[in-house]
C-alpha cells in the first residue's frame, strides 16, 4: 500500500501536478485601460491582466501586480496569467501623527493631505483614541465643521493635546473619513 500511495505522489510530481511549472513576475506601472467587461486590466499597455476586483483600481494608478505564469510556453494568455497580489499607490486622503511633549502637555499633532487628483469633501469630524499599555486610556471626538472641501495637494492639520500623562507606552490613532493615522510614543 505504502509503494502504491509513493508511486502516486512521484507521477503527479512528474506530471507537473505540484505547480512547479508556473513563473512568478512583477509587472508595474499605471493602469492605462480598464475593461470590465471581461475583468481585464492593462499596465503600460502591457496585458491584459484578468482580474476579478476591479473596484479600488483606476486608470492612472500606479501599480505592481506579482502574477503567477501557469503556462510553461511563456505565452502571454490572460486565463493563464493569477494575480498573487496587487499593490496600490496611496490615493485619496493619507494622514499622519507628530508627537510634541512640552512640559506635562503632549500633543499629538494630525495631518490628512488629499494626495488624489480631485477635490475631496470630508463631512464629520476626526475621532481619537488614546490607548495606555494596550489599554483605552482616553477616546472622544475632535468637532472640524460640518464639512470640509480639500483640494489636490491641500492639507488639513489639527492637533490633541493630552495633559499630565502617566508613565508608559502610547498610542494616538486618529479617524478622519474613515482614513486611520497611528503614532506610537513613551512618557517617562
């Protein structure tokens, strides 16, 4: 039984069944072509890349695409062609956190560009949470206006300040438009 079971596993293995067969590439650029008809994406006019979430991919994007080659010829078929993963140029509003100490006061100083090439309205306010060794220490909300226009490249900086901290190890995260920034910093 035991040779039975060997002599199985060594035909699939020469038979290509373990996936050896297949190549892994990068393919990077922007995406010049989307068609969602067929689920097809075009890198530089490179492709088509057949993928099947297409919804946070826009053309003009810069991507890398890691994709897995299932055809041993080489031949550029995209019902061959696997996306592994996909990595995307940050777009839309990005935020950071500076940490500033002065005294018993720290401040937790955010920013949020709009990094994209259009106009961003952010309706709401920014919420925080003070975490203290892994613990909530402090959440709430930091009222902006009602809404705020942001345009391409424009910068929205505010800040938090937190008085007579204890010893320990911190984080701030701040939530503005469902963007999330995070800093990590220590009271002696």
């Amino acid at each position: 039984m035991y040779n039975y079971l060997l002599a199985i596993l060594l035909i699939m293995l020469l038979a290509g069944c373990s996936g050896a067969r297949g190549e892994e590439f990068e393919l990077s650029g922007k995406i010049t072509e989307i068609d969602k008809a067929n689920h097809y994406v075009y890198v530089d006019k490179q492709g088509p890349i057949k993928v099947k979430d297409y919804d946070e991919l826009e053309v003009g994007q810069q991507v890398t695409f890691v994709l897995y080659s299932t055809d041993p010829d080489d031949v550029w078929d995209p019902e061959k062609i696997k996306v592994k993963s996909v990595e995307m140029e940050e777009r839309g509003l990005q935020g950071s956190i500076a940490i500033e100490h002065e005294g018993p006061h720290t401040t937790a100083i955010y920013t949020f560009i709009n990094s994209s090439d259009e106009q961003i309205t952010v309706i709401g306010g920014a919420r925080y949470i003070l975490m203290k060794d892994d613990q909530v220490a402090e959440k709430g909300s930091v009222p902006i206006k009602d809404y705020l226009d942001l345009q391409p490249g424009e910068e929205y900086i505010d800040k938090k300040t937190f008085s007579n901290l204890q010893a320990g190890s911190y984080t701030v995260q701040v939530e503005w438009n469902q963007v999330v920034a995070t800093s990590a910093f220590e009271i002696e």
